[in-house]
C-alpha cells in the first residue's frame, strides 16, 4: 500500500481530486467505483471546480457507487443516490445512465445485490474504487466480522455506524437500520483503490489498518492483500503511525 501523506482534509481532497482527474483525463471512459460520507465531500467539491474551470468531461465515465440505505427511494433527502447527485452527478457532465447506486427498496433485495454484482462485471469491472473507512474500519458498510469472500449483500449496520452518521439525520431513530453494500470482495475485485483517510477519530483504525494484519474483525485490513492500494490520509489520521 502506498501512502501519501496530507497536511489537513483540504490538502487530502486536492491531493484525491487530482489524482482522480489525472485518472479520468487518461482514461475518458473511466469505471469509478464511488463512495459518500464526509470524507469524499471535499474531493467531490474539486472534481466540480475543475470540471467547471478545464472541462475535464465525466461524459463516457461509468459509476458505481458502494451503497445504498435499505428503504430509502432515490428521492429520500438522506439517501445516498441524493447524496451523490447534489454533490456531485448534477454538478458534472455525467449522463444519468452512466450513474449506478443499489437500490434500497428492491422489492426483491437478493435480486438486487446479484443484478448490481452482475452490471459491474457487464461494465468490466471497476477500473478505481474510492473507499473511506469508518473508525471501527469498515469498508462500504460492509461491519468487522463481514465474510472477505462477500459480495454485493444486504448489511446489518453497527450501531456505532448508525451513531456515526446520525449527524446527517435530524435524529438518529431515523437512520436506518440496514443497507445494501457490495461487500468486501466486490471491493477487492478493483483493479484500483483509493482510499481517503482523515482525522483524529479515524487514527485508532489507521494504525490498525496499517499493522498489516488482516483479518474479519477490521474489514479494512483485507486491502493489504490488494496489489494497487493508494492511501491519502492526513496528519491527524497518521498521527504515530510510522509510514514506510
Ligand atoms: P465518513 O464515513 O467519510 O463520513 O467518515 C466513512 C465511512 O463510514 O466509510
């Protein structure tokens, strides 16, 4: 794995937004593996400056995004398909059909994961996928103790997760309870991945991630075993984690 190291989230986010527009501008019809949360917030804000300022076009560009909430309609304001379009597919040149998040309200969530599973093969596989991590080290949503041999699966959250994010929600009794993840082999099947680290709260999982040992118990720490690792994290995140 390799590590760049960021003086703050901003200096993280600039550093993730030109390695991703380098990568788009290289490769036009680019298979993006996608992510929300806090973390890509920043990154997302410069991939739209950029597109704005030297057009780097998204318009061949092919998305998947990690996750959805079970339940949630793409309409929900606190879905992750709203999520993705108010901060970053409406802002870019990206064509609508272009753009694929799971669905959270499937009436049949089996067919579902196996159909999301079966488009990203279709689409050749995900050239970069773009990871945050949740401070107990999760992946997607995918929770420690989740089968590395997983797929595309419905998830039960933490509910330290559930807690985490509840500062999206105007209570947290509103955060759902489950999700729908591609799991933790999905993720491993990218030929590329990115993953942003930044904070004090995620400096615990940092030093673990990067004790090198991988097991169920820390979902992160199967990218060990990925060959084409980048991770962009900063100061207070790396904070006595010795970088090799
Ligand atoms: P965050 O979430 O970016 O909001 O910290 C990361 C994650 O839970 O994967």
């Amino acid at each position: 794995m390799r590590i760049i190291q960021a003086n703050d989230y901003e200096h993280m986010s600039e550093l993730a937004a030109n390695y991703l527009i380098d990568k788009v501008q290289t490769n036009p019809a680019i298979v993006l593996g996608l992510a929300t949360g806090g973390t890509p917030l920043g990154t997302y804000k410069r991939l739209i400056k950029d597109y704005e300022q030297n057009g780097t076009s998204y318009k061949k560009v092919t998305t998947y995004n990690l996750d959805e909430y079970v339940g949630f309609s793409p309409e929900n304001p606190n879905s992750y398909h709203t999520f993705m379009y108010d901060n970053l597919f409406e802002k870019v040149d990206i064509p609508t059909t272009n753009v694929h998040l799971p669905s959270g309200t499937a009436l049949d969530l089996v067919e579902e994961c196996k159909g999301y599973e079966e488009r990203i093969e279709e689409a050749g596989g995900i050239d970069v996928q773009l990871l945050g991590m949740g401070s107990n080290g999760h992946i997607g949503f995918n929770e420690p103790g989740t089968s590395f041999q997983a797929t595309t699966q419905i998830v039960e959250l933490a509910q330290s997760t559930r807690e985490a994010n509840a500062r999206f929600f105007d209570d947290i009794k509103e955060v759902p309870y489950q999700a729908i993840t591609m799991g933790i082999a999905t993720i491993m099947k990218s030929k590329e991945i990115l993953l942003l680290v930044s904070g004090e709260s995620k400096n615990d999982a940092m030093k673990k991630l990067m004790e090198g040992e991988v097991d169920e118990s820390f979902p992160a720490s199967v990218l060990n075993k990925h060959s084409h690792v980048t991770i962009i994290a900063d100061k207070e995140a790396l904070s006595g984690v010795s970088v090799r």
